[in-house]
C-alpha cells in the first residue's frame, strides 16, 4: 500500500545529495546542479523516495556550504536558479520529492545584514538581527563568557569596537537574533520562496539552537553542561517551538503540505516536541548512528524511538550515515567503542579495520533500518558501500574541524569525498575534470559501473532492498519476535518477518519465501552480520 500523497513522508526512503561531492558537469571540480540532474536516473533505478540537498546556496564555503550568503540563491559553482527548476522538474517527472536544508540559526559572515551590522556599529538597529554583546573588561577586550564553539575554538569574535557576536560554529557562521521580526519575517520568506519552486520539504539545520537567553549574567561553559531541558540559554529552549508552529502554518497553506524533520541533537524525550504535526512534524534520529552493532541497542534504539514517534503522532527516521559522520561501513569496520578521531588521525591505520566485516555489518544494518517503519534517510555513496577515505591528507583537508581543533581532530572530508561513478576515466567519473578532494585509488573497485548488474554487488543489493520495501511497506506496526540474546526479529503486516544474527551461530531462516539477504547463506542458515526478509 502506497503512502497517500499527504503522508508521503512517513515511509519514504530520502537520500542525502551533498551537491559539491555528487556529479559535476562543468569539470571544474566541484559537484553542481545539472551534474545532480543527469544522474536521477540513479537515484529512480535506486528506487529511493525523495532526495535532500545539502546546502547549495552561495556562500565562502568556511563550513561545507553551511555558511550561507544568501538563502534565496544559488552558488554559481554549483549552478543557477533555472538549473534548480530543471533539477525539480526532472525529480517530479520520475516522481521524486525534494527536501532541501534550512540553515536558520547562523547566516556566513558575508551575509549583507551582517555586513551591514558590522558597518553600523555599536547599539545600532542593525546589530540588533545577530546577538552582539559588548566584551568584558574596561574596553571589552575579553568574551562576553568562555564559552567554546562547535568546531572548537572561543564562541565569540570580537569586532574592534569592543564588540562581540555570538557564533556556535565558525567565527564565518554568526548566529542570528530569533527574538528579532526581521529574522522570521525573513526565514518565513526563503521558505515560501523555495516551497512556491516546488520544494517539497525542509531538513532543519540545528534546529534545536534558534533561540537564545542571554540575561546577564551568562553562565559559564562549565555551567553549561548542568542546564537542561528547557534551562539552557542556547540550546532546545521551549522558545524555539513558537518558531516552528509559525512555519507549520506556511507549509499547511501548500497542497499537499511541505513536510520538514529537525536536526536536533536533545535528548530522547525532547525529541517529541519538534516532530509534532503542529511543529516540523518529524526529528532525526541518530541513536543508531551512534549506536554499536549489537543486538540489544538496536532492539532496544528501536523500542524506544518507535514509541517517541508514537508519541509525537510523527513516524521515526533511521540514519546509519550522513556527511557529518564516519560511514557506517567503517565504523562497524572498527573494534566496538574505537576512537573514530583517533583512527582518522592515524589515517585509517590504527586499530586495523575489518573491511569485510565492516561492509557486511553495514549491509545487515541497512537491511535491518530499511524494514523498519518510519523514514529512512540513506546518504550518498552508501549504496556503494563506500567505506570512509580516512588517509586524505593534512593539505586537501577543508572541514574548519581541522584548523579550529588545531590538527587534533580530522574532521569530516573522509565521508565527503566526490562519488566514484565509472572505474576509469577522469575523477572516476565524478566529472569531465579533477575532484575538489582527492579520490583514492579503491574507488575504482566500487565504482557504480563496476557494481551495476553485478550479482550479490552492494549497489544490486540496495536496489533489491528498496524495490522489496515497496512491498513491505505496509502499515507502520512492528511485532518483536523473541529470539534469544544475539538474535533480533520482528514481523510487519502482510506475512513479513525480519532477523538480523549479530552473533556466530548460525540460526534458522524463518519460514516463507526469502525475499531478502543482506549476505549469502551458510548451509542455508542465517550467519553472523546477516539481515534476512521472509515473506510468508
Ligand atoms: C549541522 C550540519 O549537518 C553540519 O554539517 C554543519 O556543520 C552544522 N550543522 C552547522 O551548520
């Protein structure tokens, strides 16, 4: 049974575009929009559901395009705004949705308001849209508070006039006022402007850090760490929630309504708010992003997340990868509880990753999210079992993680780095010319060409998945099945069951027809790091 067109959302398998690392037609290095549109052929023979763009609007780039000049353009590296109508044209006629990223709670620092508030000085009106604060000390030479940035780093940059602004991520990133009209007036008009071009949803950057309470005096960063749940001056304040009911009244006013999921990063049970159908109507998930391969946190992770989505009258979503994070397929490649930092820092060297392990756990766990109800969110490349590119070196290293930690954290060029479209060829297909990041030379192994029509291949696989899950998606109820320690199955409506083996021993294959393995059988059992869908 297919969704109906409102709640096209709560099923759908969504896969992330990073557009500078996806296709690029121009040859200059550098993913753009009709690179994007000449491979929805793909993304159709994939069979997901819908694509998200990461951000494609111009900007200096201080923050992989979450630095944004101008919300209501696009970069000229990366295209025009005729180029995004054939792109949305292009998706709706193979009968994609598109959902692009909303970045509200920082504008780049070459944002004209921002500008305009640096040229106009103290206790203007123009300072007013960020969150300027005069220093401590006679002549405001030290932070208003000690507080750190996300990238590392201190969380303010003083301006010269005794002046400082506030910015969670890069000094490039200020962070806006959300107690100022402008700025909702504003976001309300870049959402209307993309939703009349189509759009048909939104992913919420840092959704949960729009509003802010900064009453003297701040706490301290230490403080910080204590105040939760609605206490924090920065973060998941109940504030922010007037935000979104506000947008949720623009997206009801479109037919059918554009749909959006947060991006935030607060507990559990906070989660609920964001997803409401009064709110943004849907949350990521990243419990098992963050989770180990193991039986009882994905049991576990589900239960609860499947209650929460429950709870808010949303449906979840299950991430495995994005371009925030290791690619799942090596950090299940990695012993239970590495330090994934300390493995990039030593170039993918130390501890020695299983590749095969690591490939074949990746395999079962997106076999397993992909028969769960709720939304999957798959990230580019993964349906080539693309292992993280943990050696690039220090020189082609963009991520501000890497200059702002002062080389002690890597950062996340590794899962950025362009997709390996044909073995051969230049930038192995990426584009006519070179790739803004270095490829390896293993691209070539798990090049799309080289994986296509290829039996038991990851790509064939992913294919074979998503096309089986328009079967299995059915109603959105989930039944566990008991099944001792290492074992975790569950049933959906229509006769389907699910098992994933984390453990060695081999266990029986539930009985009907086997519609999916995420590996092959061993003496027609279930082995270790397997994911299997029968039907009855
Ligand atoms: C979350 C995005 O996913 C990440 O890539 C970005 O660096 C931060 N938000 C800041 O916008």
């Amino acid at each position: 049974m297919e969704q109906p067109t409102k709640d096209w959302w709560r099923q759908a398998v969504v896969y992330q575009v990073y557009p500078r690392s996806f296709a690029d037609s121009n040859g200059d290095g550098t993913g753009d929009l009709p690179g994007i549109t000449s491979r929805v052929p793909h993304l159709t023979r994939l069979g997901v559901d819908a694509v998200w763009l990461s951000p494609f609007y111009p900007s200096a780039l201080a923050d992989g395009g979450y630095d944004v000049d101008d919300h209501r353009d696009v970069d000229p590296r990366i295209g025009t705004l005729e180029q995004f109508d054939e792109l949305v044209a292009t998706l709706h006629a193979a009968g994609l949705k598109l959902v692009v990223d909303i970045v509200p709670n920082h504008s780049s620092d070459r944002h004209p308001w921002f500008r305009a508030a640096l040229a106009a000085g103290p206790g203007s009106p123009e300072r007013e849209r960020y969150v300027f604060r005069r220093g401590r000390g006679d002549d405001g030479e030290l932070p208003p508070s000690d507080w750190t940035a996300a990238f590392g780093g201190p969380a303010w940059e003083p301006v010269g006039d005794g002046e400082w602004y506030l910015h969670l991520f890069t000094p490039e990133q200020p962070d806006w006022n959300w107690a100022h009209p402008d700025v909702r007036e504003d976001h309300l008009e870049t959402l209307r402007f993309w939703a009349d071009r189509g759009v048909d949803g939104f992913r919420i950057d840092v959704a949960h850090a729009l509003t802010k309470d900064l009453t003297e005096p701040l706490p301290t960063q230490a403080e910080l760490a204590t105040l939760l749940d609605g206490s924090h001056p920065l973060f998941d304040r109940d504030e922010v929630h007037d935000v979104y009911v506000e947008w949720r009244k623009l997206f009801d006013q479109y037919d059918p309504p554009r749909t959006a999921v947060a991006e935030a990063w607060v507990p559990a049970h906070r989660r609920a708010r964001y997803a409401s159908p009064d709110g943004l109507g849907q949350a990521f998930n990243f419990d098992l992003l963050r989770a180990d391969f193991d039986a009882e946190a994905f049991r576990r992770t589900v239960t609860e997340n499947l209650e929460f989505a429950a709870d808010a009258g949303s449906s979840s979503t299950w991430v495995l990868s994005n371009h925030d994070v290791v690619r799942h397929a090596s950090r299940y490649a990695l012993p239970a509880g590495a330090d994934q930092n300390a493995w990039l820092l030593s170039d993918g060297r130390y501890p020695r990753p299983d590749v095969e392990g690591g490939l074949r756990r990746a395999r079962a766990a997106t076999a397993f999210i992909l028969a769960l109800p709720g939304s999957t969110y798959l990230y580019q490349g993964e349906e080539l079992g693309l292992a993280e590119v943990a050696d690039l070196p220090a020189a082609a290293l963009q991520d501000p993680t890497w200059l702002r930690s002062q080389g002690t954290e890597k950062g996340r060029d590794g899962c950025r780095v362009p997709l390996p479209w044909t073995a051969a060829g230049p930038s192995h297909g990426f584009g006519p010319g070179g790739s803004h990041l270095p490829q390896p030379a293993w691209f070539a192994d798990v090049a799309v060409d080289r994986q296509d029509g290829v039996e038991g291949s990851t790509l064939e696989f992913y294919r074979q998945a998503l096309a089986a899950r328009r079967r299995l998606r059915t109603t959105e109820d989930l039944t566990w099945i008991p099944s001792g320690a290492d074992v975790v199955a569950f049933s959906r409506p229509g006769g389907w069951t699910v098992l994933t083996n984390f453990g060695p021993d081999p266990v029986a294959v539930p009985a009907g027809e086997l519609v999916l393995s995420s590996g092959p059988l061993a003496g027609g059992l279930v082995p270790q790091d397997t994911t299997v869908w029968v039907r009855a």
